[in-house]
C-alpha cells in the first residue's frame, strides 16, 4: 500500500505516518516525487488497514499496489528517476552511452581504449575487473588490480567509471572503485549481492538474466531498492531463444514495456545480446528509437587479440561511427 501526501505535507507529517506504520510492525519507505511524497509501507503479507493512516495530518489517500513489486513500480513513483552523477544524467533527456573493454587485461589496453572512447564523445567507461565467467579456465578478470586500473583511467580521462562486482564480498572494493556498479545476467537473482547493492552508496547497473521475465528483473531491482539505495538502472542484454544467428536474442520490446510499469532507466547493452560486432550498430539505432536511455558497448583496440568477447567488441572507427549514427537517428526521432 501507499500513503500519499497531500502535495503541502511537511516532513514532520511524513516522519508521523512513517513511525504509524512502524508500531503497525512494518517498514515505511518515502518515496520523494515532484507533486508530492508517497510512502510505500512494505513487509506486510495481506492488506493493511488504513484508517489510521488516513486519520494522520497531511495524508490525502492510501492507494493499493496491484503489482508484487512495490518501490520500482509506477504506482510509487509516477514520473520517471533521473539518476545524476556530477553532469552525466541517466534517465534524462539524452542517452548516456558507457562503452569500454569487456575486461581490463592491463592498464595500457585499459587507458588506449579510454582515450580512444573520449576522442568519440563517451561520458562512462566500462571494464570488467572481476569476471563472471561460464568457464573456470577463462581469464577471470585482473582483480583488484584492475580496480586500480580503472582510477587511472579515471583520473587520466573525467570519464565515470562502470564495473562488475561478482558477490557479496567483493562489492565493498568494488565500490570504493566505481562511479557505477554492475550486477551481470548470471547474477541477476543472487540475492546476497542484491541485498548488499541495497546498502552501497553508488548506483547499480542491474542486468537482466538471459532466462529472466520482465517481472523477474523488477522484483530483483526490488531488492536492492527495499534495502534502501534507489539508485537502479535496469540493462536489457539479450535473453536466450531458439534463435541461433545472435548469442542472445535483444528484447527490445522490453524496453517500452518496462517504461510502462516502472519509473527506473534502462538501458541497452548490443553486443552481449549479438555476440557479433556487425550487428551492434543496427540494434544501437534500434535501442535509442524505442526509447531506451543509453547504451552499454564493448569497444576494444584489438578485438582479435582481446581476453574475453573480442568478437563482440567494436573497433574505434566503428565506435565513432556508432556515436554517428545514433546522433544523426536522435534528431529523426525529435523531428518526427
Ligand atoms: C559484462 O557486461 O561484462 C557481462 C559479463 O555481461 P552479462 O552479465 O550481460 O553477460
Ligand atoms: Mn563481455
């Protein structure tokens, strides 16, 4: 259920409906939005009652929450979350395009894809320093030592920085690290990880499972909202069909379907949905068109050499022609 504010309630009034909800034993989220604050009470099995809420000063109505999730949901929060991190917005007017190496392998490798990437416009750099791998003999990622990577690369370009933490013991690092977290597909549903993404202080990329359905990936981001960080962006990144020309198949349906329910951004990342470099291009035009809000690619400066999904990874001059491309689509859509 959620207790929506008259749009003049003060924080007091707030603060009183949350402590209400307290002695009824369950837990009171506030949920600023521009028009007013709502407050989804969460832990409750069945129905809650409500007359003593709407008893409280500064209530204007309690409203039933059809869907399982609750915080993610547009019920919660009508207008859409803009996550800001110093002048990049995610979720605003403008794709955020975050693209880099799948894995750091050195801080050469790392910071020649980075000035290449910058010279093209990019705002966030991707590298993975732990690995989720479907083989134990594939290289796993340097570690902390990539982490380390990353600050330079960091340092060197202003570029934000985007890395994967594969568990609940090295989100902690990885966080000290990131701009930006990412929770990967094959974790999607690990629930120590999501609880401990709930209590870090930096945004999270959530994935979405190659086996996951939309309401699957929502309630995951639930998780990490119930435990308190509203920072979640949501990535759309190929789920598994029978069709076996791509690794993945892009759902770009789900992209407009989970705009319609959930006020969280999404983003696209093509080429782990392709698996091949001469389709990022195409399904990146398709991505921003049905509204996604930016894009996650791997670029490497020499795909056949790289460590991990070199064929997947657009060259520099395919980079920029993709930053090309998508400009030029951007201002058919607004035209039109
Ligand atoms: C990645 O982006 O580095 C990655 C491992 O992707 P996914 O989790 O989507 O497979
Ligand atoms: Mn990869």
């Amino acid at each position: 259920m959620l207790v929506v504010m008259k749009g003049d309630a003060t924080e007091a009034q707030v603060q009183a409906v949350i402590r209400e909800i307290e002695k009824m034993g369950y837990r009171g989220v506030p949920i600023p939005g521009a028009q007013r604050t709502a407050v989804c009470i969460i832990g409750n099995k069945g129905s809650v009652e409500d007359s003593q809420l709407l008893s409280l000063g500064g209530v204007k109505e309690t409203i039933r929450v059809t869907k399982p999730y609750k915080l993610v949901g547009r019920e919660a929060q009508p207008e859409p979350t803009v996550i800001a991190i110093g002048d990049v917005k995610i979720g605003g007017e403008e794709p955020v395009i975050m693209a880099g190496p799948c894995a750091v392998e050195s801080e050469e490798q790392a910071l020649t894809i980075a000035r290449l990437v910058k010279k093209y416009g990019v705002q966030v750099f991707r590298g993975g320093a732990f690995k989720p791998r479907t083989s134990p003999y594939s290289f796993q990622g340097l570690g902390e030592e990539g982490l380390k990577i990353l600050e330079e690369v960091r340092k060197e370009t202003g570029l934000l920085i985007i890395t994967e933490a594969i568990d609940h013991t090295n989100i902690g690092i990885v966080e000290q690290y990131a701009d930006i977290i990412q929770i990967g597909a094959r974790n999607m549903q690990n629930y120590s990880l999501l609880r401990a993404a709930g209590h870090a202080s930096k945004p999270i990329l959530l994935k979405r499972s190659f086996a996951a359905t939309i309401d699957e990936l929502l309630m995951s981001a639930e998780y990490i909202m119930s435990e308190g960080n509203a920072q979640v962006i949501l990535c759309e990144r190929g789920i598994r069909t029978f069709a076996d020309n791509t690794r993945n198949t892009l759902d770009l349906s789900a992209i407009p379907s989970i705009k319609e329910v959930s006020h969280l951004p999404i983003v696209v990342d093509p080429s782990h949905a392709t698996g091949r470099r001469e389709y990022v291009i195409p399904l990146s035009k398709g991505a921003i068109a049905v509204g996604a809000d930016g894009l996650l690619v791997e670029v490497h400066h020499d795909p056949l050499h790289a460590l991990s999904d070199g064929m997947q990874s657009l060259y520099p001059e395919q980079f920029g022609e993709l930053m090309k491309e998508i400009k030029i689509s951007r201002i058919r859509i607004v035209d039109t």
